[in-house]
C-alpha cells in the first residue's frame, strides 16, 4: 500500500506491506522518480510532525469509533456490512435483484461488484 505522505505539498509516498513483501526491500531503500529530492523529505517530516503534534491518529480512531456506533444501529434493507479502521469506512451493499439491477443499469448508476461475499 502506498500512501502520499506530504500533504499534497509534494508528490512522495511511504509504501506499507507485510514482512514477506517489504523483506525484500532494504533498510532506507529509495526507488522512485522523486528518489533522494531533499524537499520531498523536508515536506514529509513537516507532514509527519503535524500529524503527531495534533495528534490526527487519535483523531482518526475517534472518528472512526463515532462512525461505528452511528451505522451500528442501522437496518437499511440494501446494507450488508460496514468495514473500518480508523476514519475510513467502507459501506459494502447487498447483491440487487435483477430487477432493481437493471433499474440502476437504466439510470446509469455505476455499482461496482466483487466475484463473492468478502464476509464468507
């Protein structure tokens, strides 16, 4: 998983991956366009310091905790399950019928699927 790291300020990410993938990748190991760019650096340890000086991990885990406790109690009939961490959420619906799929298809309503229930 790669995430950006600055901000927006610049164009660097941090790659994230079990230890079977990042083994495989050496101690401080840079490849990537922007490699070595001293601003890139500068502009992810100021990213780094706002996020613990405001301390939007915790922030993050609040949110998220207040998300949970709010979908918890819904009994939508399209809503299969709701999955977090931290402040991202995803909201996963139930299969349509085919009826109701076409009537998305008609509206031109894009509903992305998956080959099986992740849950099972």
């Amino acid at each position: 998983m790669g995430k950006s790291i600055t901000g927006g300020f610049y164009p660097q990410s941090f790659v994230l991956g079990t230890r079977e993938v990042m083994t495989n990748i050496g101690a401080f190991e840079m490849a990537s366009t922007y490699a070595m760019a001293p601003l890139a650096i500068t502009a992810a340890e100021a990213t780094i310091e706002v996020i613990d000086r405001e301390r939007l991990m915790d922030r993050a885990a609040e949110l998220g905790t207040r998300g949970e406790t709010i979908v918890a109690n819904w009994d939508h009939p399209l809503v299969d399950y709701v999955a977090s961490m931290g402040a991202d959420s995803n909201l996963f619906l139930k299969r349509p019928s085919a009826r109701r799929w076409l009537h998305y298809a008609y509206k031109r309503v894009y509903i992305p699927t998956r080959a099986r229930n992740q849950r099972e």
